[in-house]
C-alpha cells in the first residue's frame, strides 16, 4: 500500500516510514522541514510545504493517486512551549488538521490514522494503568489539541465518508534499528533526551523535574515505548484498519500505544546508568507545567484488533537511543 505519512521528516514520522518499506509498503512524505531535518526523508518521494495547503495535498494525490491511508504526524508537540504559545499550538495542531482532513474527503482518501498522546489521560483515581475508556483530562494546551482532535475526527467519521483511528502514543524512546534516523532536536524537552544530554556532560545534571507525586518514589510514571515499536503499530494500523473498525463496528477507533508497563523517574535513571555503563548526575527539581503523575497503557485492545504489541525492553530502547546518540552527529551534521 501507497501510504502518506504527514510530519514524516520528524523522529516518529521518519521511523515509521521505515518499518512501512520493511513491510513492504511505499511511504510518501509531506513536511513542512519546521523541525524535522530533511536528510531523514532520504529517497522518499517528498512534498515540502504545510499540511493545510490545499492545493499542495491535491498535487501530492495527482501524483499519487494509489495513496490507500494517510498517516498523520504533523504536529508541534512541546508541553512547556503550549503553555507559553497556545494560539501556536491549537492554530497548527487543530485548525491546520482540520484543513488537511477536510481535503482527504474531499479527494476520496477516507482513511486516517491519527497521532494523538496519551496526555489526553486524567490521573488514574488507582494504580496507573488507562485503558481508552479512562477518564479524560488534558493539562496542557498541547494535550488538549490531540483530543480536540480525536473529537473532530469522531465528529467527522460519523459525518462523512472519513473512517478514523486515534493512537495514543505514550513516550517513544530509542531510534530505529539501522541507526539511520532517531532523536534530531539539538535540546531535547523530553526525559530520555535531557538524561542523555547530562550523560555527555552538555548538561550539568538531569533534573528529576517533581518529586512529591503520589507515586511509589515520589516521581512521575510513564509507559517508555521504543519507537520502532511504535512505528510497528502504526504499520500493523493501516494494514489492519478496515477489519479493526469493522471488528468494532464504528467509524473511529482510539487505541492506546504503549508497553503496559509503568516506569517511574528514577528507575529511568537506574536504567539508564546500567546500560550506559557509568552515573549520570542528577538533581531534584520542581514539577514542569503541564505535566501530572503519569499513567502506563492497558493495551489489550491494540493486540487484539492490530495483532500487535511492544516488543523490546527498556534496557534495548536506551541502548539503541545511546547509539544513535553517539552518531546523530555523523548523519545530522552536529551534536
């Protein structure tokens, strides 16, 4: 299958056009190059420009008119710089989204997959695993964008030929298995790229940013999915999509991405310094805008409806995160 990935120049986008080819299918790329870096698009047939422009989507399908899916990435995806830009972020995240899957009906392709995050989540009352029926509760402005979303594209789905899958990604780690593509940001927000940029001395410490959660050690929990895992699931999505959302009998489909395991700050860290071989400082800060206790996903319903599931263990996505690492400065160009 022909299949358009959108932000497919970013660290996910360009990950899973990878596992597309590995699967035998063709990934066509729309980015806008705004942050993901245009080598990762390698070979590819490419379209630079802006998921809104309409005319540009309606070239990309004269080329290709055996596009079956689209893939949909194109986002901007930074929790502390949605608190400080919220216009920016539902602008570009919702209003643009919107335009590109209008114009998908409007050229036939009634097939979308959607990245939407698991941030869309409230604090369990319990434990800390969600299933896709969980309470809801956005913190940030970026994770109310990815629910207005999933809800548009209900809205949508319900209204007209569209037929619609949400995945919600818990926190991708690691890069893909040939080293060619991985974390590209030169300062990472997230917790694996600010513990590797204290491992090589570019930050003085890793901050464990919230140490007074309701959580066994105090630190927040996440569900560390390695990101070729995650790139999988999005390959298995669209060749499983029409008998997901029959099997389910709806025109939208939210699926929750993730391992099904919770792993909190500092036993990240603990894990970290295992595979890297030495320690890494580290300090206790106080908690980031926008973010909460954390959750890790039930993902029942992901194996039975894409006959898939995570694979590698958090031991192996640091180790690959840790290589890529040590060469993204030979494929990017700087360190």
């Amino acid at each position: 299958m022909k299949v358009l990935v959108t932000g497919g120049a970013g660290y996910i986008g360009s990950t899973t056009a990878t596992a597309l080819e590995a699967a035998g299918h063709e990934p066509v790329v729309l980015d806008s190059l705004l942050t993901g870096p245009r080598v990762f698009v390698g070979s590819r047939p490419f379209y630079e420009g802006d998921v809104a422009d309409r005319g540009l989507v309606a070239r990309v399908f004269a080329d290709h008119p055996d596009i079956g899916a689209v893939i949909h990435m194109a986002a901007r995806v930074v929790v502390a710089e949605s608190v400080d830009d919220p216009y920016g972020y539902y602008r570009d995240n919702v209003v643009k989204s919107l335009e590109l899957v209008d114009q998908l009906a409007a050229l036939g392709c009634t097939r979308v997959v959607l990245s939407s995050s698991a941030s869309v989540y409230a604090a369990p009352a319990t434990g800390f695993e969600v299933t896709e029926d969980s309470a809801l509760d956005p913190q940030s402005p970026y994770a109310r964008t990815k629910l207005v979303m999933e809800l548009a594209l209900a809205d949508l789905t319900a209204a007209t030929p569209l037929r619609g899958m949400s995945l919600r990604y818990f926190n991708p780690i690691g890069a893909d298995p040939a080293l060619a593509t991985g974390l590209h940001v030169r300062d990472p927000s997230h917790v694996l790229g600010q513990l590797l940029l204290a491992s090589d001395g570019r930050r003085d410490a890793f901050a464990v940013s919230g140490t007074d959660y309701p959580t066994p050690d105090g630190t927040g929990v996440r569900d560390y999915v390695h990101v070729w895992d995650l790139a999988r699931a999005h390959v298995a999505a669209v060749e499983r999509f029409d008998d997901a959302l029959a099997e389910e009998d709806t025109t939208h489909l939210v699926l929750n991405v993730g391992t099904g395991s919770g792993v909190s700050v500092r036993e990240l860290v603990a894990a970290f310094e295992r595979v890297h071989g030495r320690p890494v400082p580290v300090r206790d800060a106080a908690r980031r805008p926008g973010d909460s206790a954390g959750a890790y996903a039930n993902v029942d319903r992901a194996r039975r409806l894409l006959r898939w599931r995570a694979e590698a263990s958090l031991e192996e996505a640091i180790g690959s995160a840790l290589a890529w690492w040590a060469r993204r400065e030979q494929v990017l160009g700087y360190p």
